[in-house]
C-alpha cells in the first residue's frame, strides 16, 4: 500500500468572469486506473500499487471521498480494472501474470482466481458485451478469452494466438464475438472470439457468421507499437494509436470487404496511450500531454477537433507568504519553482493513464467522461468542454 494516503477532496476550478470549469477530485498521491460501477456510485482506483481502493462518490463538489472497501489479493501493481455493470463483477490484472473476479457478497468482495496461463505480467483486460466473457492482455504475446466454467467453479481461459510481441489493449466489438489487440510488434489485429458454448451458432459479424475461434480476420501494420485500441458504439470503425504519434481508423465493413479502410492522423502532441468513444460517436485520446484530445467524424473524413482544456484565469502577481505558498505549490506539482515555469494550462499536471465513460451528474453537473493521471486527480469532463473542442473544427 502507498506509503502515504492522500485526502481525497474535490475541487471546483472556477472563478469571476471565466467560463464555468472542469470538476476535479484529487483521490490518492497517484492514480494508475480507474473504474465506475453502473450507476456511477462507487469508483474504483489503483493509487499505482498491488492494490485496488473503492470509493462512494460524493454528492457534493468539496464532500471527502469515503473508502468503502480495499481489494487486496495481487503481488504486483494492478494493472488494469473492469467493473461490468450488469453483473457488478470486478475484474483486476495485475503485473503478478494473475486476473481475480471480484463478486460482492453482502458487503464484502470476494476473489476468485482466474486460470490464465500466461508467463509474463497481465497488462489489460475488457469484459464483453454480455458479460460471460472477458479478454486479457497479456505481456505473454497471448490474449487469454476467460469465462466461467461451472462444472468445475473455476474462471477458465481459451488463448488466442498470433500477436508476436507484448499485447497493451484488448477491446470488444459492441455485437460480434471479435477482439481487436493493440501490440508491440507494431501490428494492430482483430481476432474471432466465438465460443460455442457461450455464444451459440449464427452469431453474425462483418467477417461472416461463427468465425473460428483464433482466427486473425484482420491485421494492420503501424510505424511504432501500438499503444490502444477501441470500437467505436456501433462497431463499424477501429481506432488504434501508435507510438509514432499517429491515431489510426479503420473502417469495419469496408476491411470485411478487403478494400481501402483506413485514415491515418498524424499528431504534434505526444503518442496517446488511452483511447475511448464517447456515444455520439467521437473519440476522446489522452496520454502523456496532460489534456485529452477529441476527433470528430466530418463529411470529408476523420479530424482532430482540439484540444479538451479547460480555461485557467491568470493570477495577479504574488508576493510575501503568497509567493512562498505558490512555489511550494508547484514544486509539489510540477518539480519547479514556479519562477522558473509557466502555469500548466491543463486539468492534469501528469500523464492521463486512464479514460472512463461516465454519463452523470457529479457534483450537479453532468459529466461525459473522466480522466485519472498520475497526479491523483480524477477529473470529470462536461458536454460543455466537448462542444467547446467541436466549435474548433473547420477553423
């Protein structure tokens, strides 16, 4: 466990005269994953250790932040955690080459080992639409399928094969049995995920029904590893970025068809480690530049709307034990003294190592989605600062 807790307490940016802010929440000393529950009650946090936290999330913007419960089994920094909303299951990954099934009973978690079979540390993992079934990533080159095997009370797991290096991402098709992988060999693949057994015959998909089990239906090269990878909500379009700064998307039926699919966007920012589509069908991207990214489906094809930053008013200058507080501030923030930097013009002052879906209130605002970064904050994005990045387009 880290060897000091934060506080958690919220914070409101805000001020006189400037539009209204972002609301962020600062959880833990640091944040390495994160995960809401169906109604968006709880959350559940990595603060970077072999540990999982799980909080209730206030009602109000400066109400603390009450830990309901402590996830404590792995022996290695979690790597990953996936709440399915239906079922209330949890799953952990973790750095240890081991995934736990969380099932609350009464009002204690409890684990359940899942049979991964994988030789090198655990990096990601998904549950499926339905829920039977959940794919992990896995530094093994293998992304084991897992799914409850009742005869004998056990979390089994089906491999599939074909990624030739460490895979980061694993992410479902929102109504086909196919798992797209984002891997180090600088490949981007879509795999057939269907099991008899859970998912019965004529399961249709863009590659035809019942694919194989295994079966590599799709795979494109990239100029760097491959660093996410995420289906858009209606399935028809992959996107997956790279390290070479590029954020890529396919178009499912056209790859289907083995014709063009595909539209590549070059970035000035750094690679984007985390993707995820918001409903409307846009994608947000975030990684090592503190500030998401959101790009936009147009007439003419993809394209980045901008940046999703909030407006910070500036300060009058700051003197006497003001000026003192000040540099201890960003020293603790940033490494610096604030003479020697400007502000950061962000809503994170790390980098962004986790994108959720949120679609609430917090706070009495609604909410689209949120960040966690290792700066400990979760910060909730509102409609407002999405259409302020669309407004950007076309300019």
């Amino acid at each position: 466990e880290s060897w000091r807790e934060a506080r958690p307490r919220a914070l409101c940016k805000g001020g006189g005269g400037v539009k209204k802010m972002v609301k962020e929440t600062r959880v833990d000393d640091r944040i390495t994953v994160h995960a809401w529950n169906a109604d968006r009650s709880l959350c559940a946090i990595c603060p970077n250790s072999n540990i999982v936290h799980i909080y209730k999330t206030p009602k109000g913007a400066d109400a603390a932040w009450e830990k309901v419960a402590t996830l404590k089994e792995h022996d290695a920094l979690v790597t990953d955690i996936a709440w399915a909303p239906n079922s209330n299951r949890i799953v952990t990954t973790s750095q240890d080459r081991n995934a736990y099934v969380w099932t609350l009973e009464g009002t204690e978690w409890k684990p359940m080992l899942v049979i991964l079979r994988i030789t090198a540390a655990a990096t990601s993992a998904e549950w499926s639409p339905l829920e039977n079934k959940f794919a992990v990533g896995s530094g093994s080159k293998t992304v084991p399928i897992c799914y409850y095997e009742e005869g004998n009370n056990f979390w089994v797991s089906k491999m599939l094969k074909g990624n030739q290096s460490t895979v980061l991402g694993v992410a479902w098709h929102p109504t086909a049995p196919l798992v797209a992988t984002s891997s180090t060999d600088f490949k981007c693949r879509i795999f057939s995920a269907w099991l008899k057994n859970l998912d019965g015959k004529g399961q249709e998909s863009p590659f035809g029904k019942d694919p194989k089990f295994g079966t590599v239906l799709f795979e494109t090269p990239s100029y760097g590893w491959v660093l996410n990878v995420a289906f858009n909500p209606t399935g028809d379009t992959l996107a997956f970025s790279s390290q070479d700064s590029t954020v890529t998307f396919v178009d499912i039926n056209a790859a289907a068809a083995q014709q063009g699919c595909m539209q590549a966007l070059r970035l000035s920012e750094l690679p984007l480690t985390q993707l995820l589509f918001l409903p409307d069908g846009t994608l947000v991207g975030a990684g090592h530049s503190y500030d998401p990214l959101l790009f936009a489906n147009t007439p003419q094809g993809w394209a980045l709307a901008g940046k999703l930053a909030p407006n910070k008013a500036g300060g009058a200058a700051k003197t006497g034990v003001s000026a003192t507080r000040a540099m201890w501030t960003a020293q603790t923030n940033t490494g610096q003294n604030e003479s020697s930097t400007a502000a950061l013009d962000s809503a994170h002052l790390n980098q962004v190592c986790a994108l959720q879906l949120f679609g609430g209130n917090f706070a009495g605002e609604p909410a689209a989605f949120t960040s966690s970064a290792l700066d400990g904050k979760i910060v909730f994005w509102s409609p407002t600062e999405v259409s302020a990045a669309m407004a950007n387009l076309g300019k």
